[in-house]
C-alpha cells in the first residue's frame, strides 16, 4: 500500500485527516482523506491535491498546502 502521513484530527475527535497518494495518478501528489479513528473505509476530500492540512474548529473549513515545497522546482525541469 501506499505510505499514509496523519496530518490532523477532525474537530469532533472521531475522525482523522490524513495524506496518501494511494489514489494518485503520480507518486509525488498526495490526496487527502478523513476515516473514522475507529476504523472503516477513507473518505476522499474534494479538493484536487494536498500534501498538508487542518480542518477549523467547527469543522466547516479545510485550509491546506496543495503541493509540496520539494516539488515546486520540477515544473519546466530540462536537466
């Protein structure tokens, strides 16, 4: 399986944000998932990448980092 990197409890404490590129098309692109800490299938989050995460207090809010500093420099690479 693919590596899974837990970024962040949801507020209510009974899930948990995490990140995986299990279902990316490219190893370097992350999405990202919220499961139930009790176990159960991953919800998928409807935003396009994310590589970091926190979901606000009330939970009506995602503020997250679509892609990581490590590959910001690979667009338009010609080495």
């Amino acid at each position: 399986g693919a590596p899974d990197r837990m970024l962040d409890w949801h507020p209510d404490g009974k899930s948990i944000l995490f990140a995986t590129t299990r279902t990316s098309e490219k190893d370097r692109f992350n999405h990202l998932y919220l499961v139930s800490a009790t176990g159960g299938l991953p919800e998928k989050l409807p935003v396009p990448y994310g590589e970091f995460g926190m979901i606000n207090g009330d939970g009506s809010t995602l503020a997250y980092v679509p892609i990581a500093i490590d590959f910001r420099t690979w667009k338009r690479y010609r080495g």
